[in-house]
C-alpha cells in the first residue's frame, strides 16, 4: 500500500483545505513544531479508515466553534497494483466515497472495503475504538503509544494469525478459539481443574451413592417384612395345628396312665413296708424265744459245776488239815535255834569290850610317861630363855646408832686431817738437853708439831715466842672440830659405850643373843605347841582317864572255862550274823504257819458257800413251773419259724414286682408328660401373643407402601445412573475435545511463529547482535535473550527498551503481512522520543532497512533527528503555505 | 349363554420412574385407566363375569392410596369381579389382600379368590375352581385339586390360576408356578383362565392366557388386550375373542443406518407410528452430520409425539463428510480435529469420540448461527 495524496479540510486547525502529496514510497519525513497539527493529519486519516462516515458522535474532528463545519478528508493510494481513492465526510453532508480502479463505493459499503482491506473492524456505533483497529492500529502508532504493544497486538491478533497461516500455506481455523472457550466452558460446568466432577455431574454421583444407599435399606426392611410374612404364615399354620389337635390333652392323658401307674406301685411299696416290718418282728420273738430256751439249759448246767466245785474243795481242806502237825514241828525247832544264838551273841559282846579296854589303858600309859618327859624339858628351856632376854635387854645400840657413831667418828677424823694440813708446822730439833717450853709443855728432842692455836713458845733464856697460826679456817675448822667432837661424846655416853668399836661389838653380841632366843623359842614350841600349862593339863587328863578304865575293867565280869575259851574264839560278826539267820528261820516259819491257817479258814467259807448255791439251784431246777415253761417255749419257736419263712417269701416276690415297675422312671416319665404339656400350651399361647404383634407390625409396614416405594427408587437409580453415565461420557467427550484442540492449537502456533520470529531477529540484530526474542502463542514479544545477560520480559523493560522492542516487533509484522500481500503502511507519531544517541542510531538503520518494503510516515518535532534518514525533512508549516498559496 | 371377560398380570402399583418423572406416572396411570376401559367394556358388552388370572397388584406393599384406587376403577362394571392371588400378589399370611381388606377398599362385587375352594355364581351359570397362590413361588401344581372338585352340572367349569404352563412356555418365564398342560382335559374344564405370562397367548381350545391389557414391557408377544369368552353351554367349545385394550404401546427397535436411504427409512417408520407409544430405539452404523442433524430433529419430533422415546446410541458413528466440514465452515486446525475425532471412533471408547465430534459439530453450528445473526 502506497499513499500518494492527502487532503483535509474544515479538520480541526485545517480549517482551509490541506493537500499533501509526493509521498515517497519508503520513508516520508513530516517535522512540525509542536501543535502545528502533526497529530491532526494521522487522527485525519485515522478518521478516513476507521470512523463511520455516519456517526454523529464525532464532533472532535470540526474546528473548534464551528459547529456547521463537515470534517472532510480525502485520501489516494494504491494497493495491490489498484488505484484507491477514498473521501469520507463528517458530520454534515455525511458521505463516503471509495473508488477503487474506477469502481465506486458508496457508504457502509465502502467502509466494509476498507475494513477487509487494511484488516480492522466497523464500529458498529459511535466513535472507533482501539478494539476495531485491527493491523492499523498495530502498525500506526500514536504519540506516546510506541512502548504499549499487548493490547495493539491482542486487537490485531486474529488478523495476524490468519494471514500469517496465509503466508504458510495453511487453512487456519477462523474460530478456533472461541470454540476452545466454548468447549472449555462446558467442560469447567462438569469437571474442575483438577479433573474432579463439579455441578451436576458430581451430584449426580452423589445420588447414585445416597441412592444405593436407601435402595440396600429398603431392600433390608423388604426382606425383613418377607420373612416376617413368612413367620406369619408359618406361625397361623402351627396355630391351626395346635387348636385342632391340642397336643397336650394326649400328653395329659399320658400323664394320668403314668400316675396311676406309680400310685399302684407306691401301694405296693407300703404293703412290703409292713410286711417287713413284721417280718423283722417275728424274728426279733424267734430270738427272743431261743434266748430264754438257752437260759434254762445254762441253768442245769451250772448247777453240775457248782456241786464238781463242792467236791474239789472238800479234798483241799482235808490236804491242808494233813499238812499242819509238820508245820507247828517246825516252828518250834526254829525258836529253839533262836535263843541259843542270842546267848551266844551276848557273850561274845562282853569280851570285845574288855579287849578294847584293855587296849586304851596301854596307850594312856605311854601317853603319860611322854608327857612327863617334854614338861621337864620345856621347864628347861623356859629358864634359859628368860636369862638370854635379860641379857640382851642391856645392850642399847642398835644399828642406825652405829651409822650414826660412824659417821661423826668419820667427820671428826676429816677435820683433824684438814687442821693438821693447813696448821702451822713446827719442827723442832733440839740439842740434846736442850729444852723448850711450849705452853708449859716441855719440849725435847726433835719432833714436829702442828700449832692450830696461838702458841707461846718459851724459850728459856731467850724469852718467849707467841706463834699465831695465821688464817680464819683454822679456827672455824677447831670450832667443828669440837662441835663434833660433843656430838660424839654425847652419844656415847647415850649408847653406854665408850668408843666406836665397843659400839660395835655390843651389837655383835647383842645380834648373836637374839639367834639363840630364836632357836629356844622354837624348841620350846616343839614340847609344848600350846604352852607349859596345856602340856600340864593334858597330862592330868591322862591320869583322870585312865583311872576310869581301872574302874571299868573292874566291873566287867570275865567269863570262866571252857566256855570261855570258846567265846574268845568267837567273833562278836558271826555271832550276830548266826542270831540273825535264826530270827530269819524262825520268822519264815510262823508266816507259813500262819498262811496255813488262813487258806483252811478260806476254804472252808468256800466249801460253806458253794454247798448252799446248789442247794438252791437244784431246788429251782426241779420246780414243776419251770418245766412247763420250756416246753411252752419250744412251741412257740416252731411256730414262729413258720411265719418268718412265709413274710420272707412273699416280700422278696413283692420286691421284685416293685422293681420292674421303676417307680423313679414312672417319676420321670410323669414329669416328662407335664412339663411338655405345659410348654405345648405355653407355647402356643405365645405363639398366639407373637401372631397378634407380628400381624400388626406387618400390617404397619405394609400401608408403607415399600415395593412400590423400592420399585420407584431402583427406576430412579437406574436413571440416574443413565444420565450420570451420559454427563460421564459427555465430560470424556469434553476433555477429549479440548485437549486435541488446544494440542492442535499449540502445534499450529508454533508453526504460525516460525516466520514471525525470522522477520523478528532480522532486525534484533541489528540492535542487539545475537539476541533472540521469544513469541508467545498470542504472538505477543515475551523474553528478550541477550549475549551475556539475564532474560528479560519484555514488560520489565525500561520504557525505551520497549519502545525499540515495540517498534521492531511492529516491522517485523508488517513485513509479515505484506509477505501476505496485505498492506503496510506505517505511521510513527513522534516515535523513539525516549531512545539514546547510540540505539537511536541502530533503530535508525532499522527504520531505514524497513522503509525499503513499507513506507512509513514518520511525524517529528526534531527534524534535526532524522536529517540522516537519506529523504528530505517535510516541514509542516511549509505545507501549509503551499496549501495556502496553492 | 355365559360371557366373561378374562384378564390377568395388571401389576398396579409397577412404577416406570426411569422414564422420569413425566412419564413414569403416567405410564402407571395408564394402567388404572385401562382397568377402568375394562370394567367400561364390560358393561358395554354386558359380560356376566370378568376373571383376572392373578397378579392385579405388582407387589404385596403398594401403598393404600393405590390400593383404594384399583378398586375404584372398578366401579365402571356392577357384575362379579373375579380376583386370583398371583406370585406379585399371593395370598400370604400378610398380603396386600388382607390389607385391601382392612381396609375396607373391595367392593361387595369384587370376589377375592384366596383359598383352593370353588366359587359357585349360579346367577351368571359359572362354577369357578381358583388355584390361588398362597407362597411367592410354589413347586407343585395348584390346579391339581381341579381334577377331582365336583361342581352343579349346570354350571360351566371354570378353571382360574396363575403360573406357568409345563413345556409350553419358554424358561425364562416369570415364576416357576407349574401348570399341567392337560389341565383342562383332566379336570374337564369348559375354559382354564390363566395368567403371569404377559403376552396373550392360546394354550389349546380351552386353556388361555389373556396378557396384560396394559403392555409394560418391550416385548411384542401380544400384549395389552383382555379375552372376551363366550360359551354356550357346559362343554360347548369356547369362543375366545382378543380385544385390544393398552393405552400405550410398547416398541422396541433396533436399526442399522447404514445408506443415506436407511435414515430415510427410519424416519419414515417413526413418522408412520399412529399412537403414542413406548418406544426404545437402539441405533448402530454411521451418519455424516447433516445425517446426524437430521436424525436428531425426527427423534426430537417423535420424543414429543410418543409417550416415551428412549435411544441407544452407543452404536453410531458420526463420519463427517466433506460437504459437512465446508458447510461448517470448519478451517484450520479444526478441521484436523475433526478428522481426528472421526478416526477415533475405530478405536477405543468410540462412544467418547462421537460424542466429542458432535458437541464440537454443536459448538460449530452456534458459531456459524451466531456469526450468521450478526
């Protein structure tokens, strides 16, 4: 499509006719400044294409104020080798006008041309919107508008599609999509997203489930009430059974044959208690009657016993009166031996006495004549001890005093050692007859003294010498030396001694004094343990004692002869043990004497006594009552017999027939007839009770109406079943129906993109060597892939980003269209304002490459711009004075 | 000159709610109506009896409602109503007659046969032996008793009982209720009134089954007339005269479409039904979618002429031709679909296929509709 004229007038601020030709067929270039009408002119000949001729709505297109004015824009151009010539006025005088190649169409007619021409929609009324304009409205672009591409693109789509199906060959679906809607609609009433049953598919299913449900139950109560019927049925039979036959009357009767059995036996039972009873009370007479018979045999019995036991005791006494003379013999011999012995045993005691007599006056003797001999003895030694006391009394020392003699006698020898050491030495050698006087003591011949005093020493002739032995010790030495020297003399004179040795001795002799007492003491003490005068005592006892013995021997007499030879021989033992053995011999004698005596006595009471029993029972033997009573008694015992034998008999016959009857069966049998009696009549009492309740709840349930019921809830299943299986098959149908068409959609879109996305990167590359932009399947530009950067949408660009975007998706379907030979012609309203210098510059090689297959009109406020586009730069305001002028 | 009419298998209360809730009362009304046709043409041809051969209810829990019902659809007719107990009705410890009796619903004409003893009405010159069934299924012959039952001369011999004839019938009769085939000859009866089979039916010169009057199953065995009897005197040869008497009746179909003249056909034949009827139609073969269109235009007219119309289409495919696609005006990838969907009802689940390619036909027609509205 070329434009090559346009002309306006009374549009807007053209309120005189503009007429611009000499398009170019690539790019023209309209440079204005602002508000010098560029936009009227592409708001004209948007008007031309799209505004009804006939709409009265359009009074934005008039000259402000003119309200007469008729908006009128005409347009020449060609298309597809055809000249095209459109005039559309507005408002007033409302026409269209279209002549294509000479052919002429007027009104909707020729707006409907255009339509399928350029590939947009009529409005219907009013104003055009952008939802009309179709491919116009993607490949004009208004001011400002060049970043907004979805709704242009979403406007042209099924334009675009079908003609780039066109460009392929293809016959595309016209409707496609809205039948995908439409089926997916449907399916969405029946199926949700996840493929689950919704609306009146799910419910249908739940009705199934809900009638099932109730169908099973009423089933139940159906075969219930069936069987119930049945039971009825049965029942009322049994019923009609029982009344007629009365079971239990001939059970009844079988009772009473039973009990009368039994009482029958039961009779039979007590006659055989009676019958025993007095079978055992004849045999308790039978017994009875024997006893007595024994008693009486046992009577004459005893009564020969007792008269053998009368003879046996008679022969007793008459041994025991034989055995007595000898026994009286005997004890009289024994007495005799017994007084013989007892003389001799009291002789024989006599002379042991005078022996033992005898005996101690020996000893009594002796005993005096030793005492005689330690009294003189211990006389002896009693005076010479009583001297050596007295001895011994003299001698005062004792041994301490003898220390302490010794020891002054000691200090007194060391201080006269130490006075003749430190006195004054005085040697002295005279001549012969020479003499000295010293202290009026003579001195000759020499010797040495030691002068422990102040010493005169006279000389005759010569005078007299005073020596003074010089030092204080001596005199201290003199003065202890006689202190001592008292000491001692003092305590001689105490000790009645006149030295130190005569000290000594004395206490020598004064210890051996004391050794002799000691030993004298103890020899005395060997005479006489308890003193003299004991000694004394005893001796005299002695005497006294053994003047008694005289006395006594005296008075024993002493036995004379032979007699007294043989009393000597015997022993005092033997005679007594002689004497006892006769005692013993005796008194064995009279015992057995004496026993004799008793046991005739006994005998004879026996004797006496056994006589008179038989006396007594041979008298009750031979009474005449007596005999008649035994013979009585044998009688009765034959008859008794008798009777027994008979009750024996008849019991044991009776005893059986009871037992063949089985009176605890009888029992059991009777219990048995009326127990099932009383069931038989219980039970069909309550089978009456359960007829009346069975037949009144079936008569409830049957006015339920459940067949019926049942019958109409199994057809209703079954319909639901039906149309669940229908809206089953039907959301089968859907489902299948969409996916194969969104399946066959998407395999066509993606062929549809194939030429769409060549014509795309054409001019990408130009812009952004080696990107790629990706179409969605509404052929909208989705992600920008860059070298080297991250994916970007293409609605998270930045405003120029998707300017240039915009404007190179927008060729690059132009190119796709006029590949479909359908027209392009492309109208940029101050396009790329937001572009920098570098892109600006690539977009401008692009622009430039596209002019070479579409023209483009391109509207700018900055010719300055676009003075390297390589066509002349049309200013708008010269236009307009041509307009003028022409 | 005895007449009676026999009848049998009435099965009121039988509830047809699968039709839905228009039809499925209806059609158990129509069967209380034509008992009413009945006692109406029974008065008309004043018959001295009418004999039902059992089953008159169709279950033994009906609701009184119903029961009442029935009984007043007998008004139309004054003279004795003979009624056997069958196997829907039998005459239990507990049936629906002992409640019919509770309450109080039959008429003093109506004579309910429930026990095995002979019915003497002198007046109208019939002597009636029933064979009442007293258990849902019975495995003896009830009308054994016939044989040795004396009745007054005078009187014709009736026999009345419910089962199935032994050897005649094919197995899958209704119960297995035995009738001696040689019953009539054996007990001497002047006719044997029998029922349970729904079909009417001629056992031998004097032994009948009447069907049920109204025909409620899709069987064409003679259903939906009563037997009007006529018999001139005891062992006189009756004469049997079958009278129709449905409402409705009951068409089963099954059709190949094989031919564009094979939906003519069909069409046709739907056409040329007269009454309103029952009819379940079971279709197989194929049909191009103007084929399919058409069809379903004849279905949706004699859906409204007919009682009941039930398909089965499960069988048909839907092959659309090239005149289909353009008339649809299917392009594109629709068009693929299309092809498609019809390849697809040789394979698995061809039901699905059809379906989808006559809701995508459906969608296609509302396009083309719309688009031609505007």
């Amino acid at each position: 499509m070329k434009l090559e004229q346009l002309r306006i007038s009374q549009f807007r601020q053209f309120r005189e006719p503009l007429v611009i030709d000499g398009f170019g067929p690539g790019l023209n270039l309209i440079c204005g400044p602002n508000e010098s009408g560029k936009s009227t002119l592409v708001r004209a000949i948007r008007a031309a294409f799209f505004e009804r001729h006939s709409s009265g709505t359009l009074t934005d297109l008039r000259p402000w104020g003119d309200s007469g004015a008729a908006p009128e824009v005409e347009l020449r151009f060609s298309h597809a080798d055809r000249q095209w010539q459109l005039s559309k006025r507005f408002l007033q005088r409302k026409r269209c006008d279209l002549t294509i190649d000479g052919q002429r169409f007027n009104g909707d007619e020729a707006e409907e041309q255009l339509a399928a021409m350029l590939g947009f929609n009529v409005a219907s009324r009013g104003a055009s919107k952008a939802e009309h304009w179709g491919i116009p409205g993607l490949l004009w672009i208004e001011q400002g508008m060049g970043q907004e591409l979805d709704e242009a693109v979403s406007h042209a789509g099924d334009h675009l599609k079908s003609v780039l199906g066109a460009s392929l060959g293809e016959v595309t679906s016209s409707g496609g999509d809205e039948v995908i809607r439409q089926a997916r609609v449907q399916l969405d009433e029946l199926l949700t997203g996840t493929g689950k049953p919704r609306g009146d598919y799910k419910l249908s299913g739940e009705r199934i489930a809900v009638l099932d449900e109730e169908l099973q139950a009423l089933d139940q109560r159906i075969g219930a009430y069936r069987q119930q019927v049945d039971r009825l049925g049965e029942l009322r039979q049994q019923q009609a059974g029982d009344e007629a036959d009365k079971p239990w009357e001939a059970l009844r009767v079988q009772q009473q044959e039973a009990e009368r059995k039994y009482a029958e036996v039961q009779r039979q039972t007590e006659e055989q208690q009676r019958d025993l009873q007095a079978l055992e009370q004849v045999r308790g007479h039978r017994q009875i009657v024997l006893e007595q018979l024994r008693s009486h045999e046992e009577q004459a019995k005893d009564l020969q016993q007792r008269q053998g036991k009368c003879q046996q005791l008679q022969q007793q006494l008459e041994q025991l009166a034989g055995q007595q003379a000898e026994l009286v013999a005997a004890q009289d011999a024994a007495l005799a031996a017994y007084q013989q012995a007892q003389q001799q045993e009291r002789q024989a005691r006599q002379w042991a006495r005078r022996e033992t007599l005898e005996r101690e006056r020996q000893r009594l003797l002796k005993q005096q004549q030793q005492l005689q001999l330690s009294l003189e003895q211990a006389r002896l030694l009693q005076n010479e001890l009583v001297t050596q006391q007295q001895a011994l009394a003299a001698v005062r020392i004792n041994d301490q005093q003898l220390a302490q003699l010794e020891q002054l006698h000691n200090q007194l020898r060391e201080l006269d050692i130490r006075q003749q050491s430190i006195a004054t030495r005085l040697r002295y050698e005279l001549l012969p007859g020479q003499q000295l006087s010293l202290d009026q003591q003579q001195l000759s011949g020499s010797d040495e003294l030691l002068l422990l005093q102040e010493t005169q020493l006279d000389i005759a002739g010569i005078g007299k010498l005073i020596i003074t032995p010089g030092g204080q010790d001596l005199a201290t030495l003199a003065r202890k030396t006689e202190h001592a020297r008292d000491q001692l003399q003092v305590l001689l004179e105490q000790l009645r001694v006149s030295s130190l040795d005569e000290a000594r001795e004395q206490l020598q002799l004064a210890k051996a004094q004391n050794a002799a007492i000691h030993a004298n003491r103890k020899l005395l003490a060997s005479h006489a343990p308890a003193g003299i005068e004991a000694l004394e005592q005893d001796a005299a006892g002695v005497v006294a004692r053994l003047a008694e013995l005289e006395q006594e021997l005296g008075a024993l007499e002493m036995p004379v002869g032979e007699a007294a030879v043989a009393t000597a021989a015997v022993d005092t033992g033997l005679a007594e043990q002689i004497l006892q053995q006769a005692a013993a011999q005796l008194q064995q004698r009279e015992a057995a004497t004496g026993k004799h005596n008793e046991q005739l006595i006994g005998l004879r009471q026996n004797l006496a006594s056994a006589e008179e029993e038989c006396r007594l029972l041979q008298t009750r033997l031979d009474d005449p009552q007596h005999m008649q009573q035994q013979r009585k008694l044998n009688d009765n015992l034959l008859t008794l017999r008798a009777e027994e034998a008979r009750l024996e008999q008849q019991s044991n016959e009776r005893a059986a027939r009871i037992a063949s009857a089985r009176p605890d069966i009888l029992q059991q049998d009777i219990q048995r007839y009326r127990s099932s009696a009383a069931q038989l009549e219980q039970g069909f009492n309550q089978r009456r009770e359960e007829l009346l309740a069975l037949q009144g709840r079936l008569q409830g349930e049957g006015a339920d109406g459940l067949e019926e019921h049942r019958a109409s809830l199994a057809a209703e299943l079954e319909s639901e079943h039906r149309r669940y299986h229908q809206l089953d098959r039907r959301a089968r149908a859907l489902a299948l129906l969409h996916n194969l068409l969104s399946e066959k959609r998407q395999q066509l879109t993606r062929r549809l993109q194939a030429p769409l996305q060549k014509h795309l990167d054409h001019y990408l590359q130009l812009l952004f060597p080696q990107a790629t932009l990706e179409v969605d399947e509404n052929l909208m530009p989705g992600r920008l892939l860059r070298h080297g950067q991250d994916a970007s949408e293409f609605a998270t660009l930045s405003f120029g980003a998707r300017e240039q975007m915009g404007l190179i998706s927008r060729l690059a379907y132009a190119d796709l269209l006029r590949e479909a030979g359908r027209p392009t012609l492309i109208i940029l309203d101050d396009a790329l304002v937001h572009s920098d210098q570098p892109r600006l510059g690539q977009m401008k090689r692009i622009l430039f490459d596209a002019a070479q297959r579409h023209q483009v009109l391109l509207f700018s406020c900055h010719p300055d711009k676009w003075r390297d586009m390589g066509v002349p730069v049309r200013e708008l305001e010269g236009l307009k004075t041509a307009a003028i002028e022409g | 000159m005895p007449r009676f009419l026999h009848t049998a298998d009435w099965q009121i209360g039988r509830q047809y709610d699968r039709f839905g809730p228009e039809d499925g009362p209806a059609l158990a009304q129509a069967r209380l109506t034509t008992v009413e046709r009945i006692a109406a043409l029974a008065t008309e041809l004043a018959v001295d009896a009418v004999l039902v051969a059992g089953d008159v209810f169709d279950a033994q829990t009906i609701s009184d409602r119903t029961v009442r019902r029935l009984f007043m659809a007998l008004q139309g007719f004054g003279g004795p109503w003979v009624m056997l107990p069958g196997n829907h009705d039998a005459a239990l410890a507990e049936s629906i007659w002992s409640r019919a009796r509770r309450l109080n619903a039959i008429p003093d004409n109506v004579h309910v046969l429930l026990t095995a003893e002979p019915l003497l009405l002198a007046e109208q010159g019939l002597a009636i032996l029933p064979a009442p069934l007293t258990q849902r299924q019975t495995f003896s012959d009830l009308t054994d008793w016939f044989d040795h039952a004396p009745t007054p001369l005078h009187l014709l011999r009736i026999g009345l009982a419910h089962g199935s004839v032994q050897g005649i019938l094919a197995e899958d009769i209704d119960s297995p209720n035995p009738i001696d085939p040689q019953r009539a000859a054996h007990a001497r009866l002047d006719y044997l009134a029998l029922g349970d089979w729904h079909g009417c039916r001629q056992i031998d010169d004097r032994t009948w089954y009447s069907g049920t009057p109204e025909q409620d199953r899709f069987k064409s065995n003679g259903a939906g007339q009563v037997l009007d009897v006529q018999i001139d005197a005891p062992g006189a040869a009756p004469q049997v005269k079958p009278v129709a008497m449905g409402e409705f009746t009951w068409l089963q179909w099954q059709r190949r479409l094989q031919v564009a003249s094979d939906l003519d056909a069909l069409i046709e034949e739907l056409e040329q039904i007269e009454r309103s009827s029952v009819i379940s139609l079971t279709l197989e073969g194929e049909l191009d979618l103007a084929g399919e269109q058409r069809l379903q235009a004849a279905l949706g007219r004699a859906e409204a002429r007919h009682r009941v119309l039930e398909c089965q289409l499960d069988g048909m495919r839907l092959l659309p031709t090239e005149a289909d696609i353009a008339a649809l005006q299917v392009d594109g990838y629709l068009d693929e679909v299309v092809g498609q969907l019809r390849d697809m009802q040789q394979a698995d689940e061809p039901e699905v296929a059809r379906e989808a390619l006559a809701i995508l036909a459906g969608l296609l027609r509302e396009r083309q509709a719309g688009g031609a509205a505007v």
